[in-house]
C-alpha cells in the first residue's frame, strides 16, 4: 500500500470511528430526553446529560481531527475502545 492511499485508509477508518462513538453519545442524549418526557427526569438532570454530551463529543473531536490520521487509525486497532462519555463528564471537586 502506497503512502497516500494508507493515508487515505487511516482517515477513513477514523472518520467511521468517530461516527460510530458520536452515534453512541448522541443515543445517550436521546435516552435523556425519551426519559424526561417519561417523567422519570426533570430539566435540571437532561441539561446535565447535554453539558457532558457537549464535553465529551469534543474530546472525541479533538482526537479523531487534531493529529495524524494514521496515529489515531492505530490507536483505535491496537487499543480498548475509549468511554467518551465518561471522558466527558465533569470534574469532582
């Protein structure tokens, strides 16, 4: 495989990635949100969940477009998947 065209590959198995770890986040909005119209959350708890949404869509961003796309293929073949989620959730004080 030439240069360009594992360049290529790389950024398209990241690009996949990162559509499929957003969708995940995005399910978890959704299941907020199907849940404060359940009354089962109020307000308050679903902008929490959008807050950490927010967070971590952006740590997941920052990782699939701020580096080299074949380091980032690499990391996502040979390591655990990353809990986005909970890289995104708030600091305890």
């Amino acid at each position: 495989m030439t240069t360009k065209s594992y360049r290529q590959a790389a950024r398209e198995a990241v690009g996949r990635y990162h559509e499929s770890q957003l969708a995940l986040l995005v399910q978890r909005v959704d299941d907020a949100i199907d849940r404060f119209r359940g009354g089962e959350l109020d307000a308050f708890d679903v902008d929490q969940v959008l807050f950490q949404y927010s967070r971590a869509a952006k740590e997941l961003w920052k990782f699939c477009n701020l580096g080299d796309p074949e380091l980032a293929a690499n990391i996502i073949l040979e390591r655990p998947v990353v809990d986005w989620w909970e890289r995104g959730a708030p600091r305890k004080r």
